[in-house]
C-alpha cells in the first residue's frame, strides 16, 4: 500500500517577499493524516490557518495566492510544487507574513528545506485521482488536458515572442530524482519593461535579479545567466505542479499544458474535479475487486513513483 507522507522534523526558511520586500519566514512542519497542506499565519491574531486547496485560491495573477479578505498566503507555488513532486500530503507552513519568501525563485531552497527536515510515512493509505478518460480544459490559446497514464508525466510548452525563449517544451515524469535534477532549479522570470510598470504601482518591490531570469528585448540580464537551456518551460512545470496540488490528493495522469499559467491551472483544476466520469479515487497496492485488477497492477508497477 501507498502511504500517505509528512515531514519528519520542522524547518525554517528566512527569505524577502516578492511583492513587499520585506524580510519574510516559513516553518514547515509536521500534520497528521488526512489533514492535507494548510498555511498557518503565526504572526495573526489566533494563528488562522487555511488548506492549500483550489477553492480557497484567491489570486491568480502572476502567482498563486491563497487566502481571503482576512488572510492572505501570496506565493504558494514554488513550496506546493515540491510537496507535490515528493508526494507529501500533510504539513503545516507557518508563515509571519502575507506571502511566502520568492527566495531564488525556483523551488531549490524548498527542495532542500524538506529534505532538511526529512520525509515520514504515516500509517494511512494514500489516496489518487485516477484519470480513466481524458480531461480538457482550454481558454484563448492556451489549454491543459490529462490523459490515462500509469504515473504522474507533465509535457508543457511555452511560446513568447522573445529571441531567447520563442517556443519551448519539455516532457518529464514527475518522481524526487527528475524534479530534483530538472525541475526545481528552474527560476521564475520577468520582462524589464513589465517589471518596472509593475514596481511603479507598488507592486512587486522585492524583484529582482537574484530572485528571477530578467530579461529585457534582447537577452537575459543575469550575469550568471541560464541554470538550463529552456529554464522558462521547466520554470512553468514547477509551477504547474505546485497549483495541481490544490485538488487535494495527487493524480495518476499525462497531464499536457500548452502556455499554461496560474489562472488556467486553477480553472482547470475544478474542470478535473467536476469531471467525475473521467476518474476513479483510488489506492493502490491494497487489496482491490477483481474488476480493479489494472488498477493494482498498475500499483504494482508504480514501485519507483510513491
Ligand atoms: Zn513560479
């Protein structure tokens, strides 16, 4: 049997916001069974806590936020995409302010930070959405569909009209070994010209070149340049997986995006969930009726996947 898994220590993540500037911490720790990823505001009266689940998504724009006219949790992502890459299915994020620290940008600090603290498994079976049928959901020129397969693989391309990212993807299936090496390192990125607008307005003042691939109309400005080739298509899988997160337990599909950013993840995101046909809530390695046999061969055959 699968077992659902936490962290096994606490660790704590000092950093800036992106949006304030200011100086920012997380604690991940522990959370038992069944209680799913919730973000703590220890700096608030009474310490409210909200689940990191897609109906409790209030922002979208640019990063995804969780919160509500009292609480808000600003950057989730790049911290969700590694407890969804490492199958973690409870903790607690205590953070002391209103977004998560940007850090590097990528998910590297957080990937680290877990493994700080170390991964348990708890003594409860983990649950999947598996995807039977395919499922779609497009807006614009942009789309995210899953299809049945026997593990967890993100194909993803970007396409910007920019001389050093133009049309870009990459294919890979989700396990610690490939996020690590191929995903969590990939850094966000920001055009110089929507930057500066946006600083203007007030809004993201802790941008900046060592939290973020800048780029003006030509090149990227970071005089250590690209962690990869195509950072910009592995930056958008990151955080794919760190808004999928919000359906609440981890999917056995080939999930395929096409210019795909937060406000489509999460649209999408409800489309998976309303689309009961197209999936079972499965668990797997336990004993299943005989008509779920490829349910529990496919268990079986997902040894390197939990
Ligand atoms: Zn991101």
């Amino acid at each position: 049997m699968f077992l659902q898994r936490t962290l096994f220590g606490k660790t704590k993540i000092d950093g800036i916001g992106l949006h304030s500037g200011a100086p920012v911490s997380i604690t991940l720790r522990s959370a038992p069974p069944n209680s799913g990823i919730h973000i703590e505001r220890v700096d608030l009266k009474d310490r409210p806590s909200m689940t990191a689940h897609f109906s409790n998504v209030n922002a979208t724009a640019r990063a995804t936020s969780i919160g509500n006219e009292y609480f808000s949790a600003a950057t989730v992502e790049h911290c969700l995409s590694v407890f969804a890459a490492l199958r973690i299915d409870n903790a607690i994020v205590e953070l002391n302010g209103p977004e998560v620290p940007i850090l590097d940008g990528s998910a590297l600090p957080f990937l680290e930070a877990v493994r700080r603290a170390g991964v348990v498994e708890l003594d409860e079976a983990r649950k999947y959405f598996f995807i039977k049928k395919p499922i779609r959901f497009e807006q614009e020129d942009s789309y995210a569909y899953f299809v049945p397969y026997s593990g967890l693989r993100v194909t993803c391309t970007i396409d910007f009209p920019h001389k050093v990212i133009g049309r870009q993807s990459v294919d890979i299936d989700i396990n610690e070994h490939n996020y690590a090496n191929q995903i969590a390192g990939a850094r966000t990125f920001g055009f110089v010209k929507e930057v500066e607008a946006l600083k203007a307005k007030g809004l993201i003042q802790g941008a900046g070149l060592e939290n973020a691939v800048g780029l003006d109309d030509e090149k990227v400005l970071n005089p250590e340049g690209l962690r990869f080739r195509n950072e910009f298509v592995r930056h958008k899988v990151l955080d794919a997986l760190g808004d999928m997160i919000t359906l609440g337990a981890p999917v056995l599909g080939h999930l395929v995006l096409y210019k795909a950013g937060h406000d489509l993840m999460n649209k999408f995101v409800r489309k998976v969930l309303e689309s009961k046909d197209s999936y079972d809530i499965v668990e797997l390695g336990s004993v299943l009726e005989p008509e779920d046999q490829d349910k529990l061969s496919m268990g079986l055959a997902l040894q390197n996947f939990k």
